[in-house]
C-alpha cells in the first residue's frame, strides 16, 4: 500500500530535549517536505527536499533541521525543542517539485513542548 | 510569498444542501491549485490539482473550477451528507513548482 509514515504519532516532551520524528515514504517520491499545523494559520512549510541530499528551508524554518540521506527518509530534527514548537506536524510527498503532483500525507504527529 | 485565503472559515449546513466555498490566490506566477480534504484525526487527502484557466473537476458530489485570470477557485458539494464533514484545503503553487502555499482552509459539518 502507497503509504507516508510518521512516528511517533504523539509526542510530549521538556524544553531542550532533542528529539527527532521520522518520515518515510513508499512510492519513490522525490520531493518531500514537512508542515507544521496550528489552529487559524493552515498549514505552513518547515523545510522541504527535492531530492536525496538536497533539503532547503521553507517558511517557518527556525528550530528544526533534517536531512535526506536516502530518498524515502525525511526525518524532522528538533535540537532544543521549545513551547512555541507545540504543533501538529505533518509530513508529505509528490512524485517531484516540478509538475502540478498532489501531495500525500502522514498520518502527524502531535507535539506537545512543556 | 503567496497568499492564499480561504472562506469562509466555518460553515454549518444540514443534509441535503448544496454548498461552496472560494478560495482565492496571487494570479501572477500562478501554476497549479490544490484542494484537499481534511477528516478530524486523519491526514489531508488530495481532491483535485488543477493548472489551466476554465478547469473544471468532479469527484462524485464534489467539484471544483479554477480561474486563474482573477486568482479564486471554488469547492462545490451538491447534496451534503454527514461524512462530508471535514476541513477543506486550497493550496496554490507558482514558478512550475509544487512547493504549496495553504490556505487556512473551511470547516464544513453537516448536520443531519
């Protein structure tokens, strides 16, 4: 089954601790990128990959990192998680950044930053 | 950056009626236009992509048309039934890309 996975789903952590979510996907998609959702605001893009090796900074980029070492692999790194960070995170695919290709999404992972 | 606005932000409807929503974005450097349906505890869901001016889709009750000339798009559900309830998404893109500025999407619940 075509399929991006997510984990963990639910999260509460401590400010500073590092944690990492994972995202992968199944389907060869080149592009991949991760969300983060809050109420009234949608969805705003954290970073995004056009490829393996290839990652770059989306509109609310401060806090996190990731990395793309393999093509279905896109795991969303948070080095010092703070309250503010508190979110709904959903990680997607598209079979490529050029062309009109819908996104699929993860199943998120809720987030909470005490 | 786009700018993607959505409305309305809610809509409560009973079964059985007919409803739209719009969503409008920047039509300079447009290229493609996303709908996405959002169930509560589930992930979005692609409904339609479309790219040219005059497009129309449709998904069983549900379509949507696009001009891109005025920047706006809109969501039409004929008959709503309860499972339609969900939070629906536009998302535009520009310069041949599918990078997708979101709007902040409307929450339909149909009451039956």
């Amino acid at each position: 089954e075509a399929q991006v996975t997510q984990n963990p789903r639910y999260l509460i952590t401590v400010t500073g601790k590092k944690l990492t979510v994972t995202c992968s996907q199944n389907m060869n998609h080149e592009y991949m990128s991760w969300y983060r959702q809050d109420p009234g605001l949608g969805l705003r893009q954290i970073y995004y990959s056009m490829n393996v090796e290839v990652t770059d900074k989306g509109d609310v980029p401060e806090g996190y990192k990731v990395s793309r070492k393999e093509k279905r692999n896109f795991p969303l790194i948070l080095e010092s998680p703070s309250p503010n960070q508190t979110s709904l995170y959903f990680c997607a695919s598209s079979l490529s950044v050029r062309g009109p290709y819908e996104q699929y999404f993860g199943p998120g992972t809720r987030l909470t930053v005490t | 950056i786009l700018n993607v606005e959505q409305s309305p932000q809610s809509l409560h409807v009973q079964e059985g009626d007919s409803t739209n929503f719009t969503c409008s974005f920047p039509s300079s450097n447009f290229y493609a236009l996303h709908w996405y349906r959002w169930e509560t505890a589930k992930s979005p869901e692609a409904l339609f992509v479309m790219t040219l001016n005059g497009d129309e889709k449709k998904k069983g009750r549900i379509s949507a048309t696009l001009n891109t000339k005025e920047g706006y798009s809109y969501l039409y559900i004929k008959g709503s039934q309860p499972e339609d309830s969900a939070t629906y998404l536009c998302a535009s893109s520009g310069d041949a890309g599918n990078m997708l500025t979101f709007g902040g999407g409307t929450r339909l619940m149909v009451k039956p």
